[in-house]
C-alpha cells in the first residue's frame, strides 16, 4: 500500500498557527488517556510474552479466558475481551496451529464452534499468568489497598456507562 504524496506549501505561505481553539487536550481527554495507557500497557506486555512464551498480547487475552471460561465460541470470546472478529480469528488460528486450544466439532458456522485449551495451552497459561501478576503488580505499585480499590470501581462504572452509551447512540 503507498501513501499519497503530500502537497507541499513553500513556508513562506505557510500559516504559522493552525491549532484549533476547541482542540481537546489529549492528556487530559479521558478516552485519549485510557487508550494511550491501554497501548502501552499492551506493547510492554507483548514485547514481554511473544520472545519468552510464544505469544502475544491478543493470544494472551484468548488464553486467560479459555483458561477461566472453556468450551465458549469465538463470537462469545470477542464480546468477552473487547476485541474484533479479525483479531479474535487470527488468535484461534495460531493457537489451533501451536496446539494450545481445540474446537468441539458441531456447528458448521465456525464464530459458534466452541473452543478450549489444551493440557499444552493451560500449561502456557500457567507459566504466563504469575507473571501477568507480577507485572499487574509492578503497575500499581505505590497505590493503596483503597485506591486500588477505586480504580477497578471506576473501570466497572466506566464500562457500564459505555455500554449505556452505546444502546443511547
């Protein structure tokens, strides 16, 4: 895929200022906030896992929810964690290729064919998972027993309120 070539202004004609005076300042703009912290969370984690266990952060999240929820279908997997038909097909793919998960045969409609970790894939699990805490720990690190508390408070509240939001729109 190539860009476009951008049209290029000599900078005598240039505006100096094109800010708008309604521009959001990201940093403080919630959504912005929690997506840039969501990214780097997400980058730092799969730097992390992909070289010592095989797998990413989106393989990851398929992994931790198969290993508390087993035998649940693909669509069921991407409302659970959030993520796209795409990505949650992608991440089947490579787990069924590696032999961490299975399909119980069935329904010919493969978003409703229901999946599960193998021994192999609840052993990955197991081996990443103490570290998913340890780095979850490291992230909240100088928070109190309260705050923390709060926090996950805040986040349940949040994700009630899009999804108030959502049914609104």
């Amino acid at each position: 895929m190539t860009m476009p070539s951008l049209q290029t202004v000599p900078e005598s004609e240039a505006e100096d200022d094109r800010r708008s005076a309604l521009a959001i300042d990201m940093d403080a703009f919630i959504p912005a906030a929690l997506t840039n912290l969501a990214q780097k969370i997400t980058a730092t984690a799969s730097a992390t896992y992909r070289p010592r266990f095989g797998v990413g952060i989106t393989d990851w999240r398929v992994i931790a929810l198969l290993a508390a929820e087993p035998w649940i279908a693909p669509v069921q997997i991407c409302e659970s964690t959030g993520l796209d038909k795409a990505a949650v097909s992608r991440a089947l793919r490579d787990l069924l290729a590696e032999g961490l998960i299975e399909a119980r045969a069935g329904d010919s409609n493969r978003r409703r064919v229901p999946v599960a970790l193998t021994a192999k894939g609840l052993a990955v699990h197991d081996r990443i998972v103490g570290l998913a805490l340890e780095r979850q720990e490291r992230l909240l690190e100088g928070f109190s027993a309260e705050e923390r508390a709060q926090l996950r408070d805040f986040i349940v509240r949040m994700r009630r309120r899009v999804e108030t939001i959502k049914a609104s729109d």
